[in-house]
C-alpha cells in the first residue's frame, strides 16, 4: 500500500522524498514496480491503514460489526461485508478471549481452617507471624518443590525445604516444627523468648506430566 503511495504520487514529488516520508527503501520499490503489481487507490490504501492501527490497538479483539462501526464514526465509509473482505485480504484474524473459569471448589465438607491472622500483615514482633508459600521448578533432575517460610515481621526467610514433588508436601510440614524448635532452643539461650507460630500450607497443582 505504501508503494502505491508513492507511485501515485511519484509524478508531482521526487521517489526519494516519498520513500523517507513513508518509510520505505527505494530498492524494494522499484522491485515492486518492475513486477507490475496492482496499483491500490489511495483511498483503499488509506482505509486498509486505518484498519489495521484500529485491529492492533485493539489487540486483535475487533470483528468486522465493531470494525466497521468505528470506521464509520470516523468518517470512513466502509460496511460490514467490506471490512470482512478486507480482514481476510490482510489476514488479520480475530484472537478469541478465553472464558474465565473458576477453579476454587467452595463446595465440599472438608475441614476449613480459621481465618486467624485476619490480614493482619504487619505484627510488631519477631517470630508472631510466618509466611508461606510452596511452588516448584523445573531442573536438569526434573520437577522439584520448593517451600520457604518468612517472618513477616522482618520478612526474612526463617527455613526452606526443596524435594521431589512426591514428598514436598510430607517435607513441608516437616520443615515447621523444625524451624519452630531452632526458634525455641534460641529463645531459651536468650533468656526466655517466646517461639514462633505454627502454619498450615496447601500445596499447588503440579505441573502436567510431573510426578
């Protein structure tokens, strides 16, 4: 389109001017002229231009209906049938958004525990409040998990554990009352200071193919 711009144009202005101008190479052209390509009118060249600035912001998300409407308030005179030719021309297609499903199940029987810290993020002393999380990452051995668990006081890491995912659960729940024993052998060399808080973690899906 940019070349029949200038082809069109090419009579009044120097091709130089007009390939700065437009962006283009003077080499690809006059390739392009040698051909004897289809000369595209200015005005189609314009609404294919407007066409695809509209398709690009919208992230691929406009169909011909919406398209064609927003052509239309621009002043651009372009019907639905039009714009779909036009889309299929170009090859622009438009990217389906995925349907959000949810994936937490609410409705069961199982044990649900208590909302105890109540986001209560900021606790004003060491060792009140942990944190926890539990993910897993790929390496050259394969899937393995890793959890930490931070003070959220200091929000420094108080222990973390890293298994094979068959046993990342078992060692997580090991690594707690570990940490909560160093935590208390300290307090009691430093005179008496209370230990940390317990913790309850739920592990994460594993990965498809894992183990």
């Amino acid at each position: 389109m940019k070349y029949a711009f200038i082809n069109e144009r090419s009579g009044r202005y120097p091709v130089a001017m007009l390939c700065r101008v437009t962006g283009v190479s003077r080499s690809p052209y006059y390739a392009w002229k040698a051909r004897g390509a289809k000369i595209i009118p200015l005005e189609e060249w314009v609404l294919r231009r407007r066409m695809r600035e509209l398709f690009t912001a919208s992230r691929a998300s406009l169909g011909s209906r919406t398209l064609a409407k927003n052509l239309q308030e621009e002043g651009i005179e372009a019907g639905r049938y039009k714009v779909r030719m036009r889309l299929k021309a170009m090859r622009l297609q438009v990217k389906q958004k995925r349907k959000y499903k949810v994936t937490t199940d609410s409705a069961h029987r199982l044990p649900v525990a208590g909302n105890v810290l109540d986001r209560q993020f900021n606790p004003d002393k060491p060792n009140q409040v942990w944190g926890s999380d539990i993910s897993y990452l790929w390496t050259q051995e394969g899937w393995i998990y890793v959890a930490v668990i931070i003070d959220l006081y200091s929000r420094r890491v108080v222990g973390w554990a890293i298994d094979r995912l068959r046993q990342a659960h078992r060692e997580l729940h090991k690594l707690v009352p570990e940490v909560m024993a160093g935590l208390r052998a300290e307090a009691g060399r430093d005179g008496g200071r209370e230990g940390g808080p317990g913790c309850a973690v739920a592990p994460p899906r594993p990965p498809a193919g894992a183990d």
